[in-house]
C-alpha cells in the first residue's frame, strides 16, 4: 500500500490491516529467531564436545600408528593401506526446523565393518591404529553434519533477523504513521462537515 494513499476510510482499514499484519510478521519472525538461536547454541555445544574428542583421538591414532610403523615397517603398513574400502555407506537425508533444512547423516558404522588385513602379517599395534581411525571417522562424519546444521541456522538467523528489524524499524512505525495520518485527517473533515452543517442549519432557522 502507498504511504502517500489519498486519506479515505477504505484506505485507513486497508493501513490498519497492513499494520496488523506486519505486527503478526514480526511476532513469528522473533519467534522464529529464538528457536534457531536455541537450535544453533545447541549445535555449537555439540560440535566443541566432538571436536574435543577428535582432537583427543587423532592423537591416539596417530600414537598407534607410528607405534604400528615401527614394528612392522611403514612400507607394510602403507602397502596395507591400500587395502582399505571407499566409504560408500553415507547417506544424508534432511529435517526441518522452522523452515530450515537440516542434513541428517546416516551409515554404517565403521566398527562393523570387518578389517581389509589378515592377523597372520600384523600386529596389534596396527589393529589398534586401525580401530582409533575408524573412531575418527565416525566422529567426523556426526562434525561435518553438526557443523553444516549449524552454518545453515546462522544463515537463517541473519535472513530472518534482518527481515524482522525491517519490519520493527521500517515498515511497522510507516503505517503506525500512516494511519495516524489518515485517522487526523479524517477526523478534521468531520469536524468540519459538522461545523458547516451546523452554520447551515443556524442560517435556515434565521
């Protein structure tokens, strides 16, 4: 609706609906932000806690590993290494919060997978290397879904908190004015029409 509308009865109740709604706009887009902001401090929590854990189990990974390359060699163990499948088991599916998609990772865990070496060539050291990574693993693929979830929400967060400070700072005060103005100008003429229906009615009594 045109801020600069012709100053009419039709035109203040469509003001005062624009006005009402915009008001709703807001509520819901406030709400909207106060659960994504819940939502993404909880991704956050999530994602310190795995990355703390990743950090603690690469180190023993790779502990285990130079352990595994010392007693075997690293050329057996790189040769080895090749013998390890492509994870193909990864499947992401979404859910939606507030509008938002949000990626679910499913797959098969890889500490049900059966190990691509035999035991007759190996040592535990190499079976405890292998079993930390696939640790790491897991706890990366559960990162990367935490953290896209959470880089999705922030970029919600600031679409939506920048439509609502539109509405709050621009559009809603425009038509609280706008039918401030309309309702003035309104009420001015019928205490004009009155004032003149008066004369004229004191005029044809005289």
């Amino acid at each position: 609706m045109d801020p600069n509308t012709f100053p009419t009865k039709g035109n203040l109740i469509l003001a005062k609906n624009t006005l009402r709604l915009s008001k709703q706009g807001y509520d819901l887009l406030d709400k909207k932000r106060n659960v994504l902001i819940r939502e993404i401090m909880d991704l956050n929590d999530k994602a310190k806690e795995l990355q703390n854990s990743i950090d603690s189990v690469f180190r023993e990974a790779y502990a285990a590993l130079q352990n595994a390359n010392i007693e075997m060699g690293i050329r057996n163990v790189e040769r080895l290494s090749y013998g390890v499948p492509k994870e193909h088991t990864v499947k992401v599916r979404s859910r939606s919060i507030m509008g938002v998609e949000i990626p679910l990772v499913s797959y098969q865990n890889s500490t049900d997978h059966n190990p691509s070496f035999g035991f007759g060539s190996t040592t535990t050291g190499l079976d405890i290397a292998a079993s930390k990574f696939n640790r790491v693993k897991d706890m990366i693929v559960q990162l990367s879904m935490v953290e896209n979830a959470a880089y999705r929400l922030a970029v919600n967060i600031r679409k939506t908190q920048k439509r609502a400070n539109a509405l709050k700072n621009v559009t809603i005060p425009r038509y609280e004015q706008l039918v401030k103005s309309i309702q003035e100008t309104l009420e001015e003429r019928e205490r004009d029409e009155f004032t003149r229906l008066k004369v004229i009615k004191r005029n044809k009594n005289q």
